[in-house]
C-alpha cells in the first residue's frame, strides 16, 4: 500500500511540473485551486481551477 501511495504522489508531482513548466504560474494556479477544491469538495473553487486550466488549454492549441 505505502509503495502505490509513493507513485500516485510521483505522478502528481510530475504533472504539477508539467502544468507549471507548460503553462506558466497561472497554470500552476488553476492546478492548486482545482486540487484543493477537489480535496475540500468545494465545488465552486474546483470548477474556477478547472476553468483557469481549460481555458489555458485553448489558448496554447
């Protein structure tokens, strides 16, 4: 179990790094709100964080 837990942590913090690195400190932004607020079950910090990452996602395609 603790082995799992390690590789899910790699792998958020590989794709924290990748947010950042692509998309800047507004992406990283977007990726901390959307983390917390799925953490909290606060729905409405979610969906801004969600919002901030889509539309950054539009903008670079």
């Amino acid at each position: 179990m603790p082995l799992i837990a390690l590789v899910f942590a790699g792998l958020a913090i590989a794709f924290e790094q990748l947010v950042e690195w692509r998309y800047g400190p507004m992406g990283l932004i977007a990726f901390a709100a959307l983390a917390i607020g799925l953490k909290a079950k606060n729905t409405l910090f979610s969906s801004i964080g969600a919002v901030i990452l889509v539309l950054l996602l539009a903008q670079s395609g």
